[in-house]
C-alpha cells in the first residue's frame, strides 16, 4: 500500500515527540525556512533560517525544559503543499510544572521539504511557564481596569 502524503506528515510531526527523533524532522525543514511565530512574547519574531529559528526558540526553551520540547499531535490535515499541525506539548519546567502550551502550525511545503512556517501558540504560557524563572513576570493579570495617570 502505498504512503499518502497526509500519512507522510503525521509521521513526520510526530518526530516532536521525543527528542531523540526530533533531527528527523528538522532534516525535512529547508536552511533557508521563513518561520514566523505570531505573538508579543520573547520568542516571536520572524526567522529567515533553520538556524536562527533553533538557537532563538528550541535552544532558548531548552535551557528551562530540561527534558526538551515535546509535541504530541492533536490534530493535522494536509494533503497538499500545505500541512496544518495543531501541537500539544508535553514537556516540563525545571520547576516541574508541565508546560502544556497549545501551538498551530502551518506548513508548506515545496518538494516534500518545508519552507515557510507561520505558528501560533499561546503567547502568555510561553512568559509565565518558560521564562518566569528569568524575569520577575506577573503570574496573573491584574483584574478590574486599567488605571492611567
């Protein structure tokens, strides 16, 4: 039986679910990717490479997830040039608490290698979960309105 091309991307995001096999993955990602991770936190920004995109998001949240980024699948459809992974992950903090960030990306593809990347994920849990140990950051946002003097 023959591998679809929706099988070829499940098999190939679930890569991220253990480090050990994650390389798999990233040789399938083009050195020149544009990646752009959408948000107003630290890691967001858009990247022109793999490299860049590496040492700026999975190096920097590997330096307080301890066993690294894990992402399981929660949902992907892509049958075409264009694969849409909804990603969960399943590290910890060094502090042990569980970094349960959700993230959406979507990837195209050109000649089965991905080449551009805008990803979404939940920009307050990537602050107070990843870097609170770096920053003094505010757990909770203040509640009632906000006062200008």
């Amino acid at each position: 039986m023959a591998t679809t091309t929706r099988d070829d991307r499940m098999a190939l995001f679930t890569k991220h679910q253990d480090p050990a096999t994650q390389p798999e993955f990233w040789a399938r990602v083009a050195d020149n990717v544009d990646w752009t991770v959408k948000g107003t936190h630290p890691l967001a920004g858009r990247y022109h490479c793999k490299s860049e995109f590496m040492e700026s998001t999975f190096a920097r949240l590997g330096g307080v997830l301890p066993g690294g980024v894990k992402l399981q699948i929660k949902h992907l459809d892509g049958d075409r040039d264009t694969a849409i992974a909804e990603l969960h992950s399943m590290s910890m903090t060094k502090e042990g608490t569980q970094f349960a960030n959700d993230y959406c990306w979507a990837s195209r593809f050109q000649d089965d290698v991905i080449v551009d990347v805008p990803a979404y994920l939940d920009s307050m849990m990537v602050v107070t979960q990843s870097f609170a140990t770096n920053r003094r950051v505010q757990k909770t946002p203040p509640r009632g309105p906000i006062r200008q003097t």
